[in-house]
C-alpha cells in the first residue's frame, strides 16, 4: 500500500473500503448529504486540514461536485487537496443498474486511475510525519479511559480540541492519532483536572 499523509475524505463506505485497499491513510465518509447537517464533523475537517491535511475525493457526478464546492467554502483554512477522478462510465459490480448519469464513482474506478488522481493533486508529495503513536494504554494512564471519570474528561478534551464531544473512547482514540502526539496529549491532559461538576456548567 501507499503510504498517504493527509487524510481522505470520500463520499460513502464503499468508496472507503476502496481508498484503504490502495492507500495507508485515514479515510473518513461524508455521509453523502449528511455533512451539511454536521456542523460537528465540519469543525472536525478543519482540525485535520490544519494538523493533517485534507484530500477530498468525490465522485466526477453532479451530487460529487456539490459536496466538494460545499466543502470548499467551509475548509478555508490549513491544507486542503483536491483529487478529480475522470467521467468513467459504467457501472459498480454490486448494483443492478449504473447511477443517474451513468458515471463510475470513487468505488469503481480503476486503481491506477485513483492513483494518479491523488498524485495530480500534490497530497502524494506529503509524507506522513512520524509521531509517538498514541495507544489505548496512553487513554487510560491519563485517565481518558476506563475510570468514574472518564467520559467526563474525553468531553472536555473533545472541547479543548474542537472535536465533536460525544467520541466514544475508540473513535477518539483514532481522531487523536491523526491531530496530536503522546507528549502533546499528555500536556493536554493536565488541563483537564479541575473537578467533572465544571465541565457541565
């Protein structure tokens, strides 16, 4: 696979499945529409694109295109690639007929095609940065996991973060790999002493 520092947004889980066969990277889904109704996941991209980049990859239809100039007007800042897959047409093996236009979507697109996309967008030039990877173990030292008060703290680190406040202790394990180290964690996690009661003020 192909190392890839920036991580990957696409539109749906099978057009993840097919970046994560190709690429060593984080591929998170829009959902479809259903990003504009998360203003949550919103502020989450911008984090990445400030920490990690971001590379949107949508499909070359028209629903493809109006996320992507969504996006555009939201992530306005830190490093957002853009990667174009071709007016392919065709149809994906698990579905009986071709979409509304009749184009190949991110799933079914050839790899090499996929391959050369990313690299036309300069998010290959990227080499992922080497950071102390945080592990499950770091979570609970720090007490961000499997304690009284646990989620408390994982709520208010999601704040101090800018991250949507209801990751479970996995989903925030996976997000903090991609935006922080384990020095920088640690250091954060000591502004999460003052008493839980605070926090719901």
């Amino acid at each position: 696979m192909i190392p890839l520092g920036p991580v990957v947004l696409v539109e749906g889980k099978y057009d993840q499945n097919k970046i994560l066969q190709i690429f060593d990277a984080t591929v998170l889904t829009t959902g479809g529409f259903q990003i504009f109704k998360n203003e949550e996941q919103v502020r989450l991209l911008r984090r990445l694109a400030e920490t990690r980049g971001l590379l949107i990859l949508t499909d070359s239809d028209g629903a493809g295109f109006v996320i992507r100039n969504k996006l555009r007007g939201a992530l306005t800042g830190g490093r957002v690639y853009q990667a174009y897959i071709p007016d392919l047409p065709g149809k994906e093996k698990r579905k009986r007929a071709p979409s509304k236009e009749g184009k190949l979507g991110v799933e079914g697109v050839p790899d090499e095609i996929i391959i050369a996309a990313v690299r036309r967008s300069g998010a290959l030039d990227e080499t992922p940065a080497p950071r102390a990877a945080i592990t499950k173990a770091d979570l609970y030292a720090l007490g961000l996991s499997g304690g009284p008060e646990s989620a408390a703290k994982r709520r208010r680190l999601c704040r101090l973060y800018g991250l949507p406040e209801h990751l479970s202790a996995n989903a925030l394990l996976e997000v903090l790999r991609c935006v922080t180290d384990r020095a920088e964690l640690a250091a954060a996690a000591q502004k999460l002493e003052e008493p839980a009661h605070q926090e719901e003020r």
